[in-house]
C-alpha cells in the first residue's frame, strides 16, 4: 500500500491510459509536460483515499522538483528503497 513520504515511479502510460489521454483540452501542452514526467522519481506528498480506506490518488514531488496533483495510483510503481528526492528549502 502506498504511504506519504513513499518513493514511487511515475508510469504516464498504463494500458488503459496513454500520453495523449493526458490533456485538458487539444493542444494545451500538459501531455508533453506528462511524457518528461513519464519514467522520474517522485515523493508522495499527499494521498486521497477510498471507501475501503485504500489510495486512490495521490499528489508528487518529482525529482526534478515539478509538482503534480491527484494521480491515480494506477500511474504509480513502488519502489522499495527509501530514495530522498526533495531538495533543502532555501532559507
């Protein structure tokens, strides 16, 4: 199950889901800004449960410092190790 503060991989594709599903509207952008995303490291920062008290999306702090909110946990991949990933903030 996934916690906050887990270490997980962001998978933008799943096999019901793929780059172009991504966008708001045509044209807008996000799903280019998803592919960069797609295969980086991320922290979950906070997570939305369900009825059954299971994750159902979660929001991520990526490697690279980009935010991205309320993703389903079926984009994510657990990764076992404990991989620190935020920078210190600045002062």
């Amino acid at each position: 199950m996934i916690k906050q503060g887990d270490t997980v991989r962001f998978h933008a594709e799943t096999e019901d889901w793929g780059i172009d599903d991504w966008a708001m509207e045509p044209g807008d952008g996000f799903s280019q800004f998803i592919k960069r995303l797609d295969g980086l490291l991320a922290e979950v920062t906070e997570i939305e449960v369900g009825d059954e008290d299971e994750p159902l999306y979660v929001d991520l702090i990526f490697q690279d410092g980009e935010l991205l909110d309320a993703v389903s946990v079926v984009h994510l991949e657990p990764i076992d190790r404990k991989v620190r990933l935020l920078a210190a903030k600045a002062a």
